[in-house]
C-alpha cells in the first residue's frame, strides 16, 4: 500500500523510471535486480551510465552494482525530496539546477545534491 502511494505522488518520475527499468531490462539486456534498504526498495543494475552511481525517478531507484553504501543512503536523500515535491520535483529540480549551473556552480554543488550528501552523512549518524 505504501508504494501505491510513493506511485500517485511521484507519478511523473515513476512513469520515466519504469520507462528507463524497461530500457536496462530489454534494450540494454542488464535486468535491474531488487534490494531493499531502511525499508526502501532499489533496482542494482550493473551499467546505468559510466558517469552516474546512482539515479532516483520516483518508485524507481537505480544503483550502479558496488558502488557503495554511501550512494545507497544519497539517493534515499533524493527519494525524500521526492516525497516533499511530488510532481513538483522534476521542474522544481531542473530548473533550480539548472539556474545554478548557468552560474558556474558544478553539479555535485548544486542545492538538491547538496541537501542529499547531507542526508547521506546524517545517516550514518
Ligand atoms: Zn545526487
């Protein structure tokens, strides 16, 4: 029942991550396999991209095969975002990143990577 709803609220980003799980699974022939985490499940697939650990779109969390405890509980920080901004999320996150990179800040400084590293340590705490 939980998911229904992590579903409904983050629609927009589910419908893109369950585009992308089809992508790994058919195209790229990698099917993600399922893990769960704090409660929270997660997809490892081993390639997603050379340059991204890890990517959170809505129900769908996708982790890069060892890349780590650290990017686990990142990309938890992102799924919390999610659940603040619902459907907001995508624009509110492009339009905020991208305002800040045409500023020159690099991407790992951006304000929502910020705020996930930030999670990410508090979780360890
Ligand atoms: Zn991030």
């Amino acid at each position: 029942m939980k998911y229904f709803f992590i579903i409904l609220w983050t629609l927009p980003q589910t419908f893109c991550g369950g585009v992308f799980y089809l992508y790994l699974w058919i195209i790229n022939k990698k099917k993600p396999y399922l893990f769960t985490y704090h409660n929270r499940h997660f997809y490892f697939c081993e390639t997603i991209t050379t340059r991204i650990n890890g990517i959170t779109l809505g129900y769908f969390i996708f982790q890069r095969f060892a890349s780590g405890d650290y990017i686990t509980r990142h990309e938890i920080g992102h799924d919390r975002q999610q659940l603040w901004l619902g459907w907001l999320f995508l624009p509110v996150y492009l339009v905020v990143t991208g305002v800040q990179r045409l500023f020159g800040v690099s991407q790992e400084n951006t304000l929502f990577e910020v705020m996930a590293k930030d999670y990410a340590i508090r979780m360890t705490n």
